[in-house]
C-alpha cells in the first residue's frame, strides 16, 4: 500500500511539473507572438496617415485631411462605453487643451462605440472635446489599433500623432 501511494505521489508531482512546464511554453509563445504583433504594430505606424471622415456625436463630419498644413492632429483611439479609465484620460487631455493649442494640435477621441453610447459617455464626463464614431471599424482598422488590450474588436488606450504634413510621426 506504501509503495501504491508513494508511486501515486510521484505521479502526481510528475504530472504537474509536465501541465506547469507545458503552461509556461505556451505562455511565452504567446507573449512572443504578441511582442511580434506590437513590432509589427510599431513598423507600420509611421508614413502617410491613412485618411479619414467620421462622424462627430454632435452630427457634424471630421475629416483629417481639414487639419492638414494648419495643425497636427493627437488621435485617440478608446476602448470606448463602460471604460472608465479611456474617459479620464480624455478628461484630464480637455484639461490642458490650451497647451495642445499653442503647439498646434487638435486633439480627437475615436471610438467603435455607436454616436448614441459616445455622447452618453461625453456627457457623464463633461467633455467637450470632438467624439467621433468609427462604428464600422474602418479608420481602427486602418491605423492597426484593434485586438491590442482586454478586446479583440476594440482599440486600446491608443494614441497617434499625425503631423501638420499627414504623417505619423508616432
């Protein structure tokens, strides 16, 4: 019966080392093929940036292109509806707009959320600052910003800088 239960014993250790041992291999696969995706990411975020036209939740159309050779465009792409922390920091940016103003640059909030969930948001946070809606997730798309945080279909925390040119510059 010793000899059973020792036998077990070992058995057991040896089957956990295997499941901690093969846990631990997939777990840096995974972080690999995620820092590949982030180089990735990083590689194809600079150049021309990719034009866009969206609607504001107040109705009216932003384009990127309007801001090209006057300002330089700060984008933020949020997870958007019931992500607190996105808001706050679209909070504390509306704050010290006037410092975004004197270096020229006009500071966007894009979302994949329906215009209606936005302005629902805007308004639990006192924003004024231009809300667009990206419903579709062309533009999110287009700037690679999908599937990097806690949600495959929405961008995360993601901020671009295009310049007075229409180039990424990071």
């Amino acid at each position: 019966q010793r000899r059973r239960d020792r036998t077990r014993g070992v058995l057991t250790v040896a089957v956990a080392v295997i499941a901690f041992a093969v846990a631990a291999a997939l777990l840096v696969a995974l972080s690999r093929e995620r820092a590949h995706d982030r180089q990735a990411v990083a590689e194809t975020m600079n150049g021309p940036a990719p034009e866009f036209t969206l609607p504001s939740i107040n109705g009216d159309d932003v384009s990127l292109a309007s801001f090209r050779g006057g300002k330089n465009v700060l984008l933020f792409f949020n997870e958007g509806y019931g992500c607190a922390p996105c808001w706050q920091q679209s909070v504390e940016i509306q704050a010290r707009l006037d410092e975004l103003a004197a270096a020229y640059t006009e500071y966007l909030v894009i979302t994949v959320d329906p215009a209606r969930l936005t302005r629902e948001e805007a308004a639990r946070w006192k924003l004024t600052v231009p809300l667009l809606s990206d419903s579709d997730r062309t533009v999110a798309r287009a700037y690679n910003t999908l599937g990097f945080g806690m949600h495959a279909d929405k961008p995360n925390h993601t901020f671009v800088f295009v310049d007075k040119a229409g180039d990424i510059q990071w």
